[in-house]
C-alpha cells in the first residue's frame, strides 16, 4: 500500500477529526480525496505539521490528527521531546513512514534504512507509541482515538506516488474555514 | 515593579496565554516570570521554527501565543515566518533578545546582531527596539497592534534594557 491507498482507507475516520495535513503530495492527496473544512493543509514550511498539531490540541479540547511524513519528522526531530514533555490527550501524530522523500520524487530517508522512528519516539518519552503495516492503519487509528490517549503511530507503508493536482486555495481561506471548524 | 513582571502582566492583560521559548541570557529572569503565572502555558521549544508551529496551532485553537527567543533565530525561522505565519496571516509577538549589540561580550553576535534589522526589514516584520527601559512602556500597545493586523511583530531587547533592571 501506498500513501494515497492509505488516505482512501482512513478518510472516513479522518472526516470527523481535526486535521493537520504535511506539506506537498500528503495535503494534496488528502485534499483530492476528502476535502473538509476541519483539515489544514500546509503548503510551504516541511517539518511542522507535528508541532502545528501539538499547539492546537494544547490549545482546545478536540481531537487533533497531525498527518506527517518519516521525512518531515526525520527535519523535525526537536518536535517528539517537546510532544513526550506536554502530553494532550486529543493529540495522534500519524507518520505515514514510508522510506522516502515522497514529494521530491522519492529519494530514501534514513527511516527507511537503519533508523526507527518508533524507537526514536519512545527514547524521547513518548507512551503509546504504535508501528503498524498500512494495512493495519486504520485499526491502528481507531484504538488511538478510542483510548483518548496521546498516541503516535508509525505506519510503514511503501513508497509511491499518484498525480494529483496542486491545491489552489488561498491560505488565508484555508485557515479562517479550518478555524471555524475548530470553533463549530 | 520590575521590567520583567512588567512584561508578563501586559502579555496576561491581552490574553497571551501560550508561550514558547527558547532561551538566552538575557531572557532568563522573564522566562521565570512566566512559569510563575498559572495563566500561561509555557512550552519551551527545541527550536524556534517549531516554537513558531506550535504557536500556529495553539493560535487556530483559540489562544493568543507569543514567542520569546535569540535574534540569532531570525536566521533558524525565515521559512517558517514566511511560509506559515505570514503566508495564512498570523500573528505572532516575538520578543527578542538582541544579542550582539552595545555592551556584548561575545564577538560572535555581533556578526548576526548586524544582520537582524536588515533582515527583519527585509521580511516586512514591524520591529521595535527597547534599548531603555521607558521603551516598555509601549509594550502593551504592541501587542494590541500585533493582533488587530494578524502579522508576525519583533521587539528587540538589548543587554542596555535588561541592564536597568
Ligand atoms: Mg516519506
């Protein structure tokens, strides 16, 4: 299974759920699979969508799924002590792990060599941290949001990447439908 | 009352209540403040860009957040400040320690103490340099500004403000 294979699995549990979605590929599949208001694409800044995610769940009371990438937490390492260290039990990171730099055309990361993201999350701190197949996704994501326990969950999926259309919106209107969606 | 309780009551008074740091020096006594003060939540960061991310989401929360942190991370955030914080127009108040000016006993910042004004002037950052301590005085009305225009806003804090407190 690839990335996008796995958003068309999930997308009926992420309908309902706050949502911060990685730059490139990931906010553009998710975005032409199952465009929501309660999803915040990123389209610039690789590496926040964790730390975009911990800040709002600190910041309400919903459920927040980040949406990243092995890549993107691989530039963004400092982000699992800060998560272990401030726990929000609203808060999932899902790391679609899947070896490569998928939006750059698929050069291998480290996650997909010696380095185990799962490993690295629990030497920071973090409980319940899950490693599953891609297939075992959406399983993995409904006993996540099920125990209301901060969770992170590294999916091991392969690579690969479909077409998909860059997303056009404007980010301002992004953000101001995403913020009312929080409110809502 | 001292500059730093100073600083921290007008972060309370307009509802700045998610703080993230990363420290130096010369913020160590307001970094303090601000764990005393049960209305803050405090999160100190790793580093400064994902200081400024996690202050994007507690601000798409609901909260007002604000980032204390060197001026050397001017040179760490310029992607982030520009492709998250201004690019979905937040705002974000950084107070800044501006290491490398008069009175510095570290050669090393100056060389990016002259860097900060032309960058931040470059990124079209409002910027507001406190070199006495009277210039916090204009604090309160700073923070109002910067979330009435939803822009990311320095203020620069020299060693001769710290000094006078
Ligand atoms: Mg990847």
């Amino acid at each position: 299974m690839i990335r996008s294979e796995i958003f068309r699995d999930i997308a009926p549990r992420l309908r309902d759920q706050l949502v911060i979605c990685n730059i490139g590929l990931p906010s553009q599949e998710l975005h032409m699979i199952d465009d929501q208001p309660t999803n915040f694409y990123m389209l610039g800044t690789m590496g926040l969508a964790s730390s975009i995610g911990l800040g709002l769940a600190l910041a309400q009371p919903k459920t927040v799924i980040a949406i990243d990438g092995d890549g993107s937490v691989l530039t963004n390492f400092g982000t699992l002590p800060t998560i272990a260290n401030n726990v929000a039990d609203n808060f999932i990171l899902l790391i679609i792990d899947n070896g490569s730099y998928g939006s750059t055309g698929d050069q291998p990361t480290y996650a997909g060599k010696k380095t185990s993201l799962a490993a690295v999350a629990r030497a920071c701190g973090c409980g319940n941290v899950v490693e599953c197949r891609a297939e075992e996704t959406g399983k993995a994501l409904q006993a996540a949001l099920d125990s209301r326990k901060m969770t992170i969950i590294v999916c091991k999926c392969e690579s690969g990447n479909i077409k998909v259309p860059v997303i056009t919106k404007d980010p301002v209107v992004i953000r101001d439908r995403f913020m009312t969606a929080v409110t809502a | 009352m001292s500059i730093n309780k100073k600083i921290v009551d007008d972060f309370v008074a307009n509802d700045v209540t998610f703080i993230t740091t990363v420290p130096c020096k010369q913020l160590g006594s307001v970094m303090e403040e601000i764990e005393t003060r049960p209305e803050i939540y405090h999160i100190p960061a790793n580093k400064e860009d994902e200081g400024m991310g996690l202050c994007a989401g507690a601000f798409m929360g609901g909260k007002r957040p604000a980032i204390i942190m060197q001026n050397t991370a001017i040179g760490v955030t310029i992607n982030t400040l520009v492709t998250l914080i201004q690019f979905y127009r937040m705002p974000l108040p950084m107070l800044i320690s501006y290491r490398g000016e008069l009175k510095e006993s570290v050669a090393c910042q100056v060389e990016m103490a002259v860097h900060t004004k032309a960058l931040l002037n470059q990124l079209r950052i409002p910027t507001y340099h406190f070199h006495q301590q009277d210039d916090a005085r204009e604090f309160d009305t700073i923070l109002k500004y910067t979330f009435m225009c939803n822009k990311p806003v320095a203020i620069l804090t020299d060693a001769t403000f710290w000094e006078g407190s």
